[in-house]
C-alpha cells in the first residue's frame, strides 16, 4: 500500500483546523505542532504533537515525522525555521520565504526595493524620528511591531508625539512607522503556488476591518476590470518574487487612484475563508496540493456574490454555540465554528452566504453572525 | 464553556470518514466505533474506540461516550439496537426505523402493507418456492439475503431451478425472491428528516450500477418533472413512514411506466456523494443537523450538471493514491480518497465534476476516475 503523505503544521489553530477538511478527500495526514490538546485544530486532528513552537528541539521532534512542513501562523523563529530548513527537513513556505511574512520591517524594504508600491515607512526606535517622519508624510501615522503582531495587535494609529512615545515606551524593539493613507477600500489577493512556479488566484475580495479585526469579506470586490487585474498581477508578481510555496494572501490598500501593498501572509489567510463553501477549490485544498507540489485546483467561485462575515466573541463572554441552531435556521448560510474558548473580541467562526443579490447575501451572512457572536456595526457600510 | 456535542457512530467507513469534514465546521465532536486504527475514519478522527460491533458490550461501552449514536452502515444486530435504546441511549435513527433498512425481506413486507409500490417477492427457503414465484414471474428471478448483502453481495440473479438450488445451498437461512423488472433506469432520493418531523430532499439523482455494484451518479437524473415529482413524493412519505431521523435513501427501480422501490438504506449513502461538492448543504452535514435535532440546510445543488463516478480497485491492486496527481491535473475535479486498502473491485474513492454540459461533466469525472480505479466500460450510457 502506498504511504500517505503527511503534511506537519507548526500551530494548531483554526487554519490547521480548515485543513483537516481539505486533507480527509486528498487522503493527506495532517499532524499538528500544539500548545494543548484542546487547541482548535488538535479536536479535530488524529495526530496532535504537543509542545513550543518556540522550541528549537520541540520544532526539531515534531518536524521529523512529517514528510512537509507548513505553518498555521508566523510566529516560528525564522532562525530556527533555516535550522530546519539547513537539517534537511522540507519547509514550505521556505524559511526564506517566510521571512517576507514575519517581519513587516524586512517585507517593506524588499518590496520596495523590487519596485512594488508600499506605503511611506521608516524604522523607528525614538519619537523624534517620528515626528520627523510625520513633517514628511502628516499626522497620524501608524506605528506597527515588526513582528508578531495580528488582529489589530502590536499596532498603534498615533496622532501626535505624545502617543508615539506612548507606544514606543510600550514596545521592546524598533518599530515600523507607515503614514496612514487614505483608503477607498482594503483588498485582498489570494494565491497559491507550486514550487515549480506554477500558479492560481481567486477572485479579488474586499476586506472590511474595523479597528483593525478582519470582519468581512465580500467576492468579488466592488472594483473596476482594471483595479482587478492591476491587483491580480501584483499578487502574481510578489509570490514569483518570494519564490512562494503554499497559499499566500497580499492585503491591499486602494486609494482609489492606486494600490499599495499593506501586507502579505504566507499562509491561508482570513481574507480566503470564502472559499470553503463558495470555490471550486478552497484555500487550504490548494494549500496542500502546492506544498506537496501536486496540482493545483480551479478556482472559479460558485456564485455571483459571496459574502463572509467573522464570528467575533461577544462582550459578555458568551459562547457561539449558544447561538448555533438559531445560526442554522437560515438554511442557506454555512456556519463555521472553530471549538475555541470564548473570549470578547475574539475570532471564534465565520459564516458564508452565496447566491445572486450581494446585499441580500450580505444581510443573511450578518444575521447569522449576530446570531454567534458580537454583531456587527449598523452604520457599517 | 458549552460542552460540544459528541456523536457516535457505529462503523468506521468511509461514511464516517466523510462524515468528519462536515462535523469539523459545526463544531461538533465524533467519535466512532472502529475494528482498527487503520479503519478509514479512524485516519481522520481522534476519538477512536476500537471494538466489535457485533459485541453487545462494545456497543454498550461505546454508546456511553456519545451524546447521540448514528451508523455507518446497516450490520448491528437489531436486538443490541433495541437494548441500547432500552437502556437510555439516544439513537438517531432508532431501531425500529434501522431496521426497514436492516432487513430487506421486512422491508418489503411492510412498504407493501402501507401501500407503497414494491417489485413482486416472496420469502423462500427451498427450490420448490423459487420455482413457484417464477411461474407467476417469469424467469429469471433475484434472490437475496434478507441481511448484510451490500455492493452487489449477497444478490444473485438465477435463470433457473438448477442455479436457484445453488443460491440456496450458499445460504445459511431465508432468502427474498423478487421478480427482475425491465428497467428504464434505477433512480435514488435523498432525505433528510429531523425527529420533530421537517425534511429536505436533494434532486433525484440517477444510480447506475455495474455488476450490482454503483460506479456513476448523474444529477439531476435524466427524467420529466412529472416522474421527478414522483420520486421526491414517495421519499417524503417513507421518511414520514417511518419517522425517520437523519439521513435515508431510497433506491427506484423507474421501469419507464412507473417506480417501484428497491431499497433504502437509513444512513447517508453513496447515492449522496455528489452532495459534498455541489450541494449547499452535504448529506453528511445534514446527517448530523437531524441526528442533533437541528435546523436543516438547503440542499440546492451548486450547477447544472453534476456527474460523480466511484473509483474501484484495480484487478492489479494498485493503489488509487498512485494516479492521484494524474487526476488532479484536471483541476476542476474534485477527488475524494477513502484511505482504504486497494482490492479489486472495492470501493476505495470517488470523483465529482461539475458545470454546466453534462456530458463534458461525465467525460471529466469518467477520465479523473480512470486515472485513479478500474475504468468504466466505454460501452456504458
């Protein structure tokens, strides 16, 4: 009988978890690197790891069992991911790769050193460096840990001197100053690459932040032919320049005169959670298939309009799946629950809906997501 | 926390196996009865209990884990069904609706009584009785194991009193004799019904067997909305019938005048497979939904023309995860491995195409199929 391939992940949140779906068709085993045996993913995977992802020996055992190795978060050592990487095991994304995703610093320089458009930013460690920044480009600024840093954490939007020595007496390192730019929207692409180079991308999506926390995603973006594929080709071009392996999403910035590339994540990504129920192929199918260098699927969406609304905890603690069956009464809205502990402000699940009116989908989406967890903002566009 | 809700099934399938892709997003836990870790659902989930379902005690043991026992597949013995109930434990479907599905010869005795339209049969345990039943049916006929018969086993079709001897000899108890009907084309109904009495039904979909055994699904099957009507009319009732809870197909025989039932399983069935890619909602997640007395999901299928194709076992035992590349070079198939060890002839995967011309959607799956399992004979419709 031939062996089935077994793919590791460093981290066992709910983007391991999703792959578990994705890897029971492909006949894949998924092992887990976890901090606990109630990690999200690890209720849902046969084979739970446990131990530090900040272990090099733990990183070191772990990796040993795995035919490939890939990532639930950014987090990992970069130094440990090149020791793995020098030991002979398999990473995918390469640790080299990767860095472009974990430090925010390096990943603005290199972008903008190959020509791509990023918005102004400077590395700081004292407020006259970023007042001086912002005489150059106007207050406010955002000031961002380099590392770490993820659902509106380790990010700051200051308004004068006085925040940024705030934020600055509160960081532990340099950090990354960018001017805040005025947005038309925020996109994201999607793309996923074998490593022989080649390559696929959903639709473009519109991400909808608030105070920093993804909670929306509507496919495709309201946005012109041009914008799209000017957004397409950029993400083409990036997972190219960083040899990509995997999934990676590029979040965008669109002034509504040009993009700017806000970030990239080398690793499925919020902004792709659509397309578990509404793409031929999802994100961590391909996620698979490219880090196992097996070809990649279709990505046609299967409908006119998608839309995907984040499960956020609620303020009185309350648990999702509380609100479960009420979700489950729209018969049309797909829920996702991801086993974690409830917390306020916390992702805990996403619903989608499709069909062919965007505003209706939008709305049947919201409702069941109220149903879960914090709704959203009436006034939300 | 809510505790998550844990479901039982008996079996460790691939019905199971499958199972899990659609309890990962509900948040809800499985744990299965398996013979071995190798079983093919216990690849895949971590609350494995190894033991014999044909045990009492096992079943006894396993049942007190679960919040709701459900079944992968029809062998428990009605009795141990019976005093697990007996004794407390929820099981969705209950005996009494498991065992229409359970026992075959039953099975007709008690569709016929409430009406509902049947081939003709009769219980038989000697030539003499076949030899009857032909008089008034004509040759040949079909003899069937009342229990345990699946993929064509069990199931033989005798031409005469010589090879009815033959069938008899093979078996140790009664067999069912039913008249062999000229059919148009056999036909299957999906349904899913909660405790408290709401049910969905999936498009009809075309069955065609080979040798007994099922290799194509073609949805919606080919027929007038006059005979579709029909079918979904006559699932409707039998759920109600037998106050089905979970999921039920309903295998017709549509002879071109009219439909007769051939059989019904009380479980989601291969008929269903189709559902996991190009339905809102998959049978196995509405499996689930009914079993935990939840709200339903919509069971719209996501394209025009949906073809799925079984992958057997080679004659040469070759592994279908050797041709899995080959398969996946045609990205917009979706496969699904079972994990299984490769025999001849066994069911160990499947395909699913979908689009909008159906007879390119059969060529895909057909060629995704061939590059995994034992072709389809070209000469098939």
């Amino acid at each position: 009988m031939t062996q089935r391939p077994i793919v590791g992940i460093v981290g066992a949140g709910q983007l391991a978890r999703m792959t578990q779906q994705a890897a029971i068709p492909l006949g894949v085993d998924l092992c887990v690197l976890a901090e606990s045996p109630e990690d999200s993913a690890a209720q849902v995977i046969p084979g739970v790891f446990l131990g530090d992802y900040r272990s090099l020996d733990d990183l070191r055992r772990f990796a040993k069992n795995a035919d490939v190795i890939t990532f639930d978060h950014e987090l990992p050592d970069p130094e440990h991911l090149a020791a793995l990487a020098h030991e002979g095991r398999l990473l995918r994304p390469s640790p080299l790769s990767k860095r472009f995703a974990q430090d925010k610093s390096h990943q603005r320089r290199m972008l903008a050193l190959r020509g791509f458009a990023v918005p102004p930013f400077a590395d700081v460690t004292e407020v006259g460096q970023v007042e001086a920044f912002a005489d150059a480009n106007g207050w406010p600024v955002v000031l961002k840990a380099p590392r770490g840093g993820y659902d509106g954490r380790g990010v700051h939007v200051v308004a004068d001197a006085a925040q940024a020595h705030e934020a600055l007496a509160l960081s532990d390192g340099p950090l990354l100053v960018e001017a805040k730019v005025p947005l038309a929207r925020e996109l994201a692409v999607l793309v996923a690459r074998r490593p022989a180079g080649r390559a696929v991308a959903w639709p473009v999506t519109e991400t909808v932040q608030v105070d920093g926390i993804l909670r929306e995603l509507v496919v495709p973006a309201p946005i012109g032919p041009a914008r799209r594929d000017e957004a397409l080709r950029l993400g083409a071009r990036i997972a190219e320049a960083i040899e990509l392996a995997g999934v990676m999403a590029v979040e965008l910035f669109d002034t509504g005169d040009r993009l700017l590339i806000n970030e990239l994540a080398c690793r499925p990504h919020n902004s792709g959670h659509w397309t578990i129920d509404a793409s031929a192929t999802s994100q961590f199918s391909n996620h698979l298939r490219a880090v196992l260098d097996w070809p990649l699927g279709d990505t046609t969406p299967l409908a006119a309009a998608i839309v995907t609304v984040n499960v956020l905890g609620r303020a009185d603690g309350s648990d999702p799946a509380d609100g479960l069956t009420a979700a489950l009464s729209d018969p049309a809205v797909a829920v996702h629950l991801y086993g974690k502990e409830a917390r306020p402000g916390r992702k805990l699940g996403h619903v989608t809906a499709l069909g062919d009116d965007a505003d209706e989908v939008r709305e049947r989406a919201r409702a069941a997501a109220a149903a879960l967890g914090e709704p959203l903002d009436e006034e939300m566009p």
